[in-house]
C-alpha cells in the first residue's frame, strides 16, 4: 500500500508523443483512478499492463489478470462502448457495399439489348487501357497499401514495439499479438486488422515479440513512408521569448553580402518569398526557443495558477492563429504543478503536449496536431527533410 505524502508526482509526463488521443485518456483515468493507491513505479507498470490488455490482447498471469480486472472496473465501460459503435458503424458500410454490389448485378442481368451493346463498347475500352498499363493512380495507391493508410513515425530511442503500435493506432486499425508455445520456446504472430503482418520465434515471448515487430516494421516500411523525428531539443539552451508575435531583430535578417542573397539575385530574384505566388516564407528559419518563467512575465518565486492560466492561453490562442510551425518548448523552471496546467491549457487547445527529461529537469514540448498523411504530403514539398522530420520512401517502390 501506498504511504501518504507520496501521490505528489505529474501523471503527464507519462504521455508519449505519437499516443492517441483516446489511448491516452483511457491511460491517465487508470493513472489518476488508483494514483493513491501504489506507488508511482508500481502504478505505471500496471497501467501500462491494462491497456496492453484492453488494446492490444495480451494475456498475463492468471493473478495479474485477476488484479488488472479489478483495477479496470469504472474505467473501461465508456470506452468499450465507443468501440462498439465504431465497429457497428463498419459492419453498416459494408453491408451496404454489399447490398449495392448484389444491386448492380442484379441490374445488368436484366438489361436490353442497347445496354449489352454499350457496355461491350466500354469493356472494349477498358480492355485497351489495361493492355498500355494506364493502371489508375486510386487503384495502384490500393493495391500497394495493404494493412490500411499507416504512415510510420520514428523518434530516437523508440522500440520496434512502440513505433509498431503508434502507427497502426494513428490509422485507426486494429493490432494484435498471438503467441504459441512450442517446446521451449515462443512463437509471435503479428496481425493488423486480422490480417498477418509478421512472426518469428524466440525463447521467451518478450523477446518473441520484438523480433516480430522488427519482421513487421521491415514489411510495413515496403508498402508505407516513415516519417522520422530528429531529435533537436536543446535542453542547455537558455533562449527566452515574450511573446509569438516579436518583431524579428536586425541581427536575423540576411545581409545583402551574404553569398545566398547574391547569387538568389543573379538568378532574378528581387525580394519577397520564392513560388509562382510568392508564397514562400521570407525570413529565415530561426534557432528554436525555448519560453521560461521570466519570458512569460512571470515571478521566480511566487505566481498565481490564474496568472499561468492566463498567460498560456495568451500565447497558444496566437500559436494558433499564427503559421508558426515550429513547437512551443517550455523550459525547464517550470514545476510539476505548472507542467500539469500547462498540459490541461494545451489539450483544451486541441494540441498535443509532452515532456521529456529526468523528474526534476522536465522540458514541456507543445505542438500542433498534424495528420500524419498530410505531414507526409508537405514533406514531399521540401524534398523529404527539414530541421524536424525526415521523411523515407518506401522500400517497395
């Protein structure tokens, strides 16, 4: 049993980057449920054994199972419902896919004589465009995707397991993992909506499962762009910023010396973004800054939730309003309490937030929520790299 006095830990920091929305909340109501009740340590590895259970249908020990089942009571109703509904809402589409399907058929059977000789005109068509390989572009992005629209996120330090999960629960798929016993030793089965991804052997099942996820990630990067995240987080950094909207110093612009600015005008260019429209940024990409106690007008010693409150909704409001698409990074004077009504503001926001470091130097990462499709599709725009992401093709094509 847990000693009192000891529940004082933020149970935000606990959010991974890439965990979905709905994964997380699920997570934290387990967290803040029995937060009283175990140790720090000791709850987080049982947090993270419930949603293994409930999300991706791994199976423990018969008293595990017994204790997770307990724990889960009042927790896991609403979001099993909502699960319910979406696939009610699945079987639905299908079966009218089906039922038009069966439709169409039905109608070709029955018509005239006009109508066999126009649909012999356009199967004769149809038959030309297939034999020149004119293969439509919607059916060849089909064909080429078969587990789903998964776009896979890599961030330093991941394990197989985790990019894995991240990527299929991003798309809205459904992953999971079987293990068989064979004499002494395990064998992993991989599926993404009951489709067979990968499997592999080894002599325990975590190991089991880690070489399968290595099998799967190899097999999902043939058919799906990943995405990488560099990791450029400067936590030495004592960079400050008062507001978004600071007018850029002298000391940022581009000196009409510099080699780029002159051989730019060689070429024609007199100013302004670059594109047909001149629709490229003007300044320069800066050094990212990092926001602290003092850059937010604040005291070092005393400051009211209110004042906090205020002053981060201040700046994620014009965050938002703005084309800033670089992160928002706290620094790290920011206290547990802070960090936690710092997470709150960004969520009520609709942004994501993390942090990152050891428990008393935490730095607080705020960024926009950005579809992983349509981050692949601006990549694409800047030749695959900027000072955030790198973006790799598939191995396939």
């Amino acid at each position: 049993m847990k000693m009192s006095g000891e529940d004082d830990w933020d149970v935000e920091r606990y959010k991974t980057e890439h965990e979905c929305d709905e994964h997380w909340e699920l997570r934290r109501k387990f967290l803040l449920a029995h937060k009283d009740k175990f140790p720090e340590d000791e709850l987080v590895c049982l947090a993270q054994v419930f949603t293994n259970v409930e999300l991706l249908g791994c199976r423990y020990p018969k008293e595990t199972m017994q204790l997770i089942t307990e724990l889960a009571q009042n927790i896991v109703g609403e979001y099993r419902e909502k699960r319910k509904i979406k696939l009610q809402r699945k079987v639905v589409k299908a079966s009218d896919a089906a039922s038009s399907k069966v439709k169409g058929r039905i109608a070709s059977t029955t018509s005239s004589n006009t109508t066999k000789t126009s649909t012999q005109l356009q199967n004769t068509k149809l038959s030309h465009n297939l034999s020149s390989n004119k293969v439509p572009v919607k059916r060849r992005k089909l064909e080429e995707a078969p587990f789903g629209n998964i776009v896979i996120i890599e961030r330093v330090g991941d394990i197989p397991q985790n990019i894995l999960t991240n990527a299929v629960s991003m798309s809205g798929g459904n992953l999971e993992w079987k293990f068989d016993k064979i004499k002494d030793s395990y064998k992993c089965y991989i599926f993404i909506n009951s489709k067979l991804l990968a499997e592999a052997y080894s002599s325990n099942q975590k190991s089991a499962k880690k070489e399968a996820s290595i099998f799967g990630l190899h097999e999902l990067q043939k058919h799906y762009y990943t995405i990488k995240i560099k990791h450029n987080i400067n936590r030495n950094a004592n960079v400050t910023a008062t507001t978004m909207t600071k007018s850029t110093s002298k000391d940022d612009t581009i000196s009409d010396d510099n080699i780029g600015r002159k051989l730019m005008k060689l070429m024609g260019w007199t100013g302004g973004g670059l594109g047909k429209s001149q629709q490229g940024i003007v300044e320069p990409v800066m050094i990212q800054q990092q926001m602290s106690r003092e850059g937010l007008g604040l005291k070092q010693n005393s400051c009211s939730a209110k004042d906090l409150r205020n002053k981060c909704k201040d700046i994620m409001r014009k965050y938002l309003s703005g084309d800033m698409r670089n992160d928002l990074v706290f620094s790290v004077d920011f206290t547990s309490d802070e960090r936690a009504i710092i997470h709150q503001i960004a969520r009520q926001f609709g942004l994501r937030s993390h942090s990152y470091g050891p428990k008393n130097e935490r730095t607080l990462i705020v960024s926009r929520k950005i579809d992983p499709q349509d981050l692949v599709e601006e990549l694409k725009n800047f030749r695959g790299n900027t000072n955030k992401y790198q973006l790799i093709e598939p191995t396939g094509l």
